[in-house]
C-alpha cells in the first residue's frame, strides 16, 4: 500500500484505483470544451468596464471589419430568452440578472456583447474592437460603501428559515463568569477550478446538446430548455469529466441560454471557452463577511451562552446567503444561544455556493472564538472541546445520529504531537523562526437528495450503471463502480458507468457533499431489485419452502436474500430466467425527503435533505485539524509544514479518494486562511485581481507535509450507503487552526482572512 | 514560483521563431523577404491564414491557421489533440505544458508558427500502446488527480523535471513542479509520483 491508498479500516471499502485514472492521465478524459464539434463558430465574450450604469450605444464597425466575423450579439439584437428563476426560488439560475436582455449594468463584468466569428483568434480580436459608450452611475462595492442596503435574511431568502436561538441568551452572558466578544472577517473568493468556464451548442434538427462543464447536468438542461422556450427533452447536457467545481458549476450561470439561442439562429455548433478573468464575474464566488461573536462561560469552561451575528454581501436583485448559523449554534453544548444573519446589498454579481459555503465563514468565527475562549480560561482548547461536546444538538434537543467529534481531536492530537506544545504563546521556536501550533474542529452536514439509476446485468457478469452523477474529481465514478461490483458480485472491471449525461437518469446536484450518499444508495437499490428477479427465479414460488430454509428468512425471500449479502449464482440465474440481461430503473428517495422529490427530480430541482433538517435526529461529519505554523521573527514570511487531520464520516467507500479529497480540503482550507481573497476596487466596485498569477493558490512549493487520518465510524440512520459526504468536511476547520497556532506562533490574535506576513505584527 | 523552462539550450530559440514568424507576416518584413518567400501572397494581408507544419508526437501535420494561434489552439482545435488543456491561457496555470525538444513549455504562450520544425510531444504521445510511461503509471499509483484536468500538463512537466535533473529530492520536486497548479491540490501525491517514476525514466 502506498500512502494514497491506506489500508481500510472497519466499514471502509477497497482504496481501489480511480475508474478514470487511465483517461486522466492518457488525455483521453474527454472534457466539456474538448467534445469535437461540426464546422463549429467560436465566440468571445465582451464584459462590462463598468458596475453600475448602462451602455449607450456600440460602435462596432471596427469590430465588425476583421476577417472571419460573423456576427455580433448585444441587447439590441439578442436572442429573445425568459427569465430564470433563482435555483432557491424554484427555478435553476444561480442569478437573476440576465445580460443581453436591456442595456442596463447590474455589476462589474456582465456580458454585454458576444462576438461569433470563424476562428478563436478573430472572435478574440474583434471582441477587443468592440467600442462602448457607457453612462456611468456610482456602484456600492462592499460592507461599509455608500448605498449598500442591509436587512436580515429571514424572509427574504426562502432557503434561510431561521435564527436558530434557543435558552436566554443576554440573561447568560450577562451573567457568565467568563465574557468574550469577538469580530471577525472572512474576503470575497473564487473557486477557480482549472477547467475554465466553457460552454458549446450544437443543434441538431430541434435537439439541442450542451457540452459544459456542470454540477448539475439536469437542472442545466431544465434550466435552459426553460429560458429558450422548448421541452426539456429537446436539451441535452453532456459532460463525462469537469474539472474542478467547487461549487461554481451547481447553478445555471446566463451564459449558457445565450450561447444556444446565438447557435440556434445561426444554424451553427458555437464554441465559448471565457476567459479566466471573465470566470469571476460572470460566475458566482464566496461573498465576503462579518461576524460577532459572544461566548459566555463558566471557570470550568462550560459554555452558558453563545451569540453569532453574521453579515454577508450578495448582489441588488438576489438575496443569496449561506446562513452558518444552523451549524455553529448546534455544535456545542449550551443552553442559551442567540443568532442573526444578515444580507447587505451592493453592485455586485451574486455570489454562490463555494466549498463549504456556511461552514467555512462561519466556522472560522467561532472556531477562532473558541481558541480565544481557552486562553482566557488558560485551558488547553482540545479540552474545552471536549468539555463541550455533546451527543445532542442545543437548539432542538435531537441527537446526532453519530459524532466521533473527540476521537478525532484525540488521534489527530496523538498523530500530530499536541503534547509537545507548550502553552504560551511565543514561546516555541526555532532559529529565526517563531512556531505555533493550533487546532480547530471541523464538521460538515451529511445531505442526501433523491437518484434515480438504471443498472443492466449481462450474464457473462458485464454490468452497465447510468446515473447522471458527476466526476468532478470526488471520485464518482469509482464508487459508484465499487458500489454495484460488491451488491452484484461481479468483478470490478466488468462494471462500466455512464455519468454526466442529463439524457441518464437523474441524480442531485454535485454539491453539499451528497453525491456519494445518494448515488451510491440509488445504485444499491437498483442492485437489490436485479438481485430480486435473479433470486426470484432461483427461488420459484413452488420452491418457497425450501427456499426458506435455505436463506433463513421467513418472510419474501427473494427480497430478503436481494438485500443480504448472500452470493448469486449469476449463470444459473440466468439459465433460469431464459434471457441474456436484465435490467432495473429504480428511484431512491432518502428517508424524510419532502413529497414532490421525484417530481421535483425530474425537473431538475434540488431536494437535499440531512443536517440539521431530518425528522427527530442531526446528521454532521465531524474532523479535528491541527496544523503548525512557522513565522519568520524578522520578515514575517509565514509557512505552513505541517496540516494533520483526523476526520470520521461513516463509510468510507474508498479510502484513496477519500483520503485525496480531504488532503485537497485541508490545502483548501490553508489556502483560504493564507493566500486566497478577491481584491475589489471600492471605487469602482470591480475584482483587481481577477487572474491565477494575482489571484493565490497554492502551488506545491505551498505544501510540505499533509496527514489524513480515517477513522472508522458506522453510522446505520443516515442512508443505505451508510456514507456520509466528506469533500466539504476538511477545509472547514483550516481557517481557525491556522490563526489559532499563528497566535500561539506570535502572540497576536488576527481575526480577519487572509493572512499575509504584512498582518503581522511581531 | 519557478518558471516551467529550464535553462538549458534546446533548439528552441529566438532565432528560430524570428525565422518561422518572418515567413508568415507576423512581424513587418521588406517586400524584397515577402517577394522571395513562396508563401508571400498572405504577407499581404496580416490576418490571411498562413501554413504551417507542425511535428507532433512524431507526425508532421499541415495545417491552414491564423496567424496567432498557439501551439494550444493548434493542437485542441486544430487537431483533434484536446490532452493539453486550456486553463488560463496566460502560461499562469501550466495545464497546457507540451515539450518542444526536451524543454516543457507553456503551449498557450508559444505560437504554433514559432513551433514550426521542432519537435513537440504531447500527453497523448507517451503510451505506447496499451503501455503507460513510468509517469503516467506513477500518477495512477499515487492518485496524483482528482479533477484531471491539469494532469496532462503536470505530467508532462514532471517528466521534464526529472530529465532535469530537478527531482533529486522531495524539496526539488516541489520546487520544480510549482509552476503547475492543482486546484484540487494533489500536490503531495503528484510529488511521490514523480519520486516513484524519476530512476525508471533516468535509467531511459
């Protein structure tokens, strides 16, 4: 075993190799933009210099002079689409502004042209010839510009229900022993996946097929057959590798509608690749925020009172927020707790899901907080976790269905040497360096939404899974794969799956870390229902009896046996049967899904249900990290050698893809801590920085030592598949380690992200 | 960061791009050059397609392309090689890393005419067969992706680095394979990969 694929525990399955490794590194992974096109035009967007105001007038002779041009599309002469609904207000847009429709600027990089020409190179060059007149208005950039608007985001926001608050809060803290209040900033981000934001159309008679890359192939093609005015059966989204999502591919971004009406009436395959600086604005990104938090406690540590107040930026027309509060209120034990989000308004293009979008905020806050919390009480922070922790969640009183919350503070603290700290800060180092260690908790809500799969089984064992999950690098393929090999028991290199296809049956969005859980839990039913009719036909009525005893059940045996383990003699099934395949649909909806979720399936909505939304219980998947900072005493340059993280999250279907996601999360999360933030010109309201060379990410010089541990935990009330997602659980916690161990590094408490060495102060 | 290129002499040169652009128009030229050139009529005019032949992965291909298109645009538009992949297209990213001669190079920032004559080797020339290269296998072995979609670059990098002679130590590795970004952030897998394929491929 190499270190990518450990060894599995108790409820873990095989560390197999990727399903696609071979494609992936042959180039043979076919992405969006790589999908052969007939004779295609290519287009070349033109964005908005501007955040607020309107365009005037074009001039385009220049434009319209180079060679190859075929045609270029504004307000003036656009295709004519509907409106999309926001994706939380039933419909399928990640926004609601929709370019090309009147000549009005809704924020900084809105399309306001589109050039169609011959070649790549002539498209790009009349797009820069494209002249504009604007009449400009002053745009409110961020927290703090004129003109922002600020109200709470319960009710307005259909998805963001509540306030949690529960007990008395300022009774509590007012009277709490120990008293901390603290602020804290998180910036504006962007996913910037490596794929970059491509979109091709191609008519064929009244069928259209999209080639993009997409989280959600059926809520894409619903989406857009919606805009353009036809059934959605005319709409085909194919897209069998994305790379990279991160969340920015889970909502219909406008593009994709305008580039299918242009094809439409030019009777022509279109062919967008946006640039990478477009891919900021005419996508969503992680809106920055604010926070306070106020904790109060007792000497011993245990908190009496917790309040989180959170503040988010989103754009004039839509009220998107992530709400982090249903989570930090319900993860540690506390009678009293009060909580208010709030959404402020400004000239932006509206924000979106980006990897953990309530978790990483809001856990940095109060993760922070805690550390804070510990020095005051001058007690080691795992201990005041400990303290804390709790088998039920304080808002609702339900319990958590699993949480192995201290078991991984206490292997990741043992992997990591937390015993070797000493507790003061400042007082580790070595040379010119200043160390510090740190830690945080992590956790992320196990969701599930409904999945439908088609599996057909041939008789020499070749097995066939379609489903319209996604590979956005998570490792779908494989366990899905590894799924119907073990229920079907037939050789993993015989079972072949088709993904990212909306012509497949339907699956949730790739997002909120469902993916494995419901796929992988539609998959098994499916399985089940093959397993029934081949039992069923070993196992004739007459036979009943007898069949039985054989199977030890006495009631429905078929069923029976198709749901155990038992094995199959697949030739003799087939003997049986007289046919050479078999084939099962089924629908798998997860336990307490609302009752339009087939329906709703169908359309391409989304029906997650898990966290803290289930019946009588909360479903999380918790982590503890650790990390060392090092902190140059004179130049302040910071590095980070060492992230270990401990996390459990049910089961773990593949240990190798597992274990790669939350090594990649953990990165993230030192990144988001480090490196990443959007700059935004206040003045002007436009990203700064809107490139890979500007924009940071980690390189590999960034990241010298990464250690996942997996721990085994089953958990039999979440879903069949008994998973609970994990590509959102690992960068959570990251943002509070790290500032924590930069204070015990240095002494100084920063409370706003990222930080760079000219944030400290030593 | 580290720039992908190495310093080491490769054929690839100044010389050689002023010799390829001149005879395409890309740079301003006396009409005495452009009367003597047999592909003058597109000097003519700077935005006419020019032809060009361009020797990939041991094939020479012909091709009829603007002038501006990059070894890139050429290979994924062009000829049906969509293995390197278009990530930022401003040499940021390294997805598109090809190798002319032995030196990796941003495909994306090098103009397919300036390519003219030099041999260029892409992801989708190094299995033989059925038979991956030692990299390729390294990368399986190690999980060194998961989206993929910079792993035909970093591949392709990581097999100059080591031809290098810059995959000495796992702190060479990082430091040479930083000008290729994972956003998935394998990093740590793709360094034992390139640990595991450096002594197959120095043994040749």
């Amino acid at each position: 075993m190499t270190a990518a694929a450990p060894e599995p525990k108790a409820n873990m399955g095989q560390p197999v190799p990727r399903y696609d490794a071979h494609s992936k590194v042959t180039g043979r992974a076919t992405y969006a933009s790589d999908m052969p096109l007939a004779n295609p035009a290519y287009a070349f967007l033109v964005t908005s210099a501007i955040a607020k105001g309107r365009v005037d007038g074009f001039d385009l002779a220049e434009a319209r002079a180079v060679r190859g041009v075929i045609d270029i599309v504004t307000h003036e002469n656009a295709p004519k689409l509907k409106e999309s609904k926001l994706f939380s207000n039933g419909g399928y847009a990640g926004t609601t502004i929709q370019p090309l429709k009147s000549p009005d600027i809704a924020h900084d990089g809105q399309i306001i042209a589109v050039v169609i020409a011959e070649s790549y190179e002539a498209a790009r060059e009349a797009a820069n010839r494209v002249k504009v007149n604007y009449t400009v208005a002053a745009p409110s950039a961020t927290f703090d510009s004129p003109g922002t608007t600020t109200a709470a985001a319960k009710g307005q926001n259909s998805q963001f229900k509540e306030d949690p608050k529960v007990g008395d809060f300022a009774k509590a803290f007012a009277a709490a022993e120990i008293q901390l209040t603290a602020a804290y900033d998180t910036p504006t981000q962007h996913h910037n996946p490596m794929e970059l934001f491509t979109t091709s159309c191609a008519w064929i008679g009244d069928d259209l097929v999209i080639y993009e890359p997409s989280q959600y192939v059926h809520g894409l093609k619903n989406g857009v057959a919606e805009q353009l005015g036809i059934d959605a059966d005319k709409v085909r989204v194919v897209n069998p590798y994305v790379g990279g999502g991160f969340g920015s591919r889970g909502s219909m971004t406008p593009r994709t509608a305008i580039i299918a009406g242009i094809a439409r009436r030019l009777n022509r395959p279109i062919k967008l690749v946006a640039t990478r600086d477009q891919g900021f604005t005419i996508t969503t990104y992680r809106a920055e925020t604010r926070h306070e938090i106020k904790l109060g406690a007792s000497r011993d540590g245990k908190l009496v009172a917790l309040r989180h107040e959170g503040a988010e930026v989103s754009s004039r027309p839509d009220a998107y927020c992530v709400g982090g509060t249903k989570t930090t209120t319900r993860l540690y034990a506390c009678p009293n707790v009060d909580s208010l989000v709030s959404i402020v308004r400004a000239d932006r293009n509206t924000p979106g899901f980006m990897r953990s979008p309530p978790e990483v905020p809001y856990l940095f806050a109060l993760e922070s907080a805690m550390d804070e919390l510990a020095v005051k009480l001058d007690m080691d922070p795992v201990e005041l976790r400990r303290i804390n922790d709790t088998t039920n969640e304080p808002i609702g009183g339900k319990p958590y269905t699993s949480r192995s919350l201290m078991a991984c503070f206490d292997e990741a603290a043992k992997a990591f040497g937390w015993s070797q700290r000493s507790s003061q800060p400042k007082s580790m180092a070595e040379g010119d360096w200043l160390i510090g260690y740190g830690c945080a908790a992590t956790c992320y809500p196990t969701q599930m939404g409904p999945a439908a799969a088609r599996v057909r089984l041939q008789r020499d064992g070749r097995t066939r899974v379609e489903i319209a999950g996604h590979e956005i690098g998570t490792g779908a393929y494989t366990v899905i794969a590894q799924t119907a090999a073990e229920r079907l028991g037939v050789p993993l290199e015989k079972v072949a799956v088709f993904i990212g296809d909306s012509d497949l049956p339907p699956a949730p969005v790739a997002g909120g870390s469902n993916s494995t859980a419901s796929t992988c839990s539609a998959v098994m039913m499916v399985c089940d229902q093959i397993r029934q009719r081949l039992f069923k036909a070993v196992m004739p009525d007459s036979l009943t009896d007898k069949a039985k005893e054989t199977v030890g059940i006495s009631q429905a045996p078929t069923t029976q046996a198709a749901k155990s383990n038992r094995p199959l003699d697949i030739e003799k099934a087939f003997d049986a049967l007289g046919v050479s395949v078999v084939e099962e649909y089924g629908e798998w909806k997860p336990e307490g899904a609302p009752l339009d979720s087939f329906k709703a399936m169908h359309s391409g909505h989304v029906r997650l249900v898990g966290g803290h939304q289930m019946q009588d219980k909360i479903a999380y998947a918790f982590g503890a990290e650790f990390v060392e900072v090092r902190v140059n005493r004179f130049t302040h340059e910071i590095r980070c050698p060492r992230l270990v993280g401990a996390f459990a999250a049910g089961r773990i279907m593949n240990p190798r893809t597992a274990r790669s996601q939350l090594m990649g999360g953990l990165i993230w999360g030192m990144s988001s801590a480090l490196l990443e933030a959007t700059e935004i010109d206040e003045r002007n309201a436009r990203y700064v920085n809107d490139n890979l060379a500007d924009y940071l990410v980690p390189v590999n010089a960034d990241v010298p030592g990464v250690e996942v541990i997996l721990l085994s935990e089953q958990d039999d009330h979440i879903n069949p598949a008994g998973a609970k997602g994990l590509g959102e659980l690992a960068n959570v916690g990251t943002n509070a380690a790290i500032c924590n161990a930069l204070y015990h590094a240095t002494g100084q408490r920063i409370r706003k992200l990222p930080v760079r060495l000219e944030n400290i102060e030593v | 960061m580290p720039d992908n290129s190495s310093s080491r002499p490769s054929g690839f040169d100044r010389r050689a791009f002023m010799a390829g652009a001149a005879g395409s128009a890309l740079v301003p030229m006396t009409a005495r050059a452009a009367a003597q050139d047999p592909r003058a009529p597109a000097a003519q005019d700077p935005s006419a397609p020019v032809d060009v032949t361009l020797h990939v992965n041991g094939k020479d291909r012909r091709l009829r392309i603007d002038a501006r298109t990059t070894v890139l645009d050429a290979l994924r538009e062009h000829m049906g090689l969509t293995g390197s992949k278009k990530g930022c297209d401003h040499g940021q990213c390294g997805a598109c890393t090809v190798l002319i001669g032995d030196r990796r190079v941003v495909s994306c920032l090098t103009l397919a005419l300036a390519a003219e004559g030099q041999e260029i080797t892409t992801i989708e020339g190094l299995a033989t067969d059925d038979r991956l290269h030692p990299m390729q296998q390294a990368f399986v072995d190690n999980d060194a992706f998961q989206c993929g979609y910079c792993t035909p670059g970093q591949i392709m990098s990581a097999i100059a680095c080591v031809k290098e002679g810059h995959a000495g130590s796992e702190a060479d590795i990082r430091e040479y394979m930083s000008g290729n970004i994972c956003r998935c952030a394998a990093y740590p897998n793709i360094v034992a990969a390139v640990k595991q394929a450096a002594p197959e491929i120095l043994k040749g």
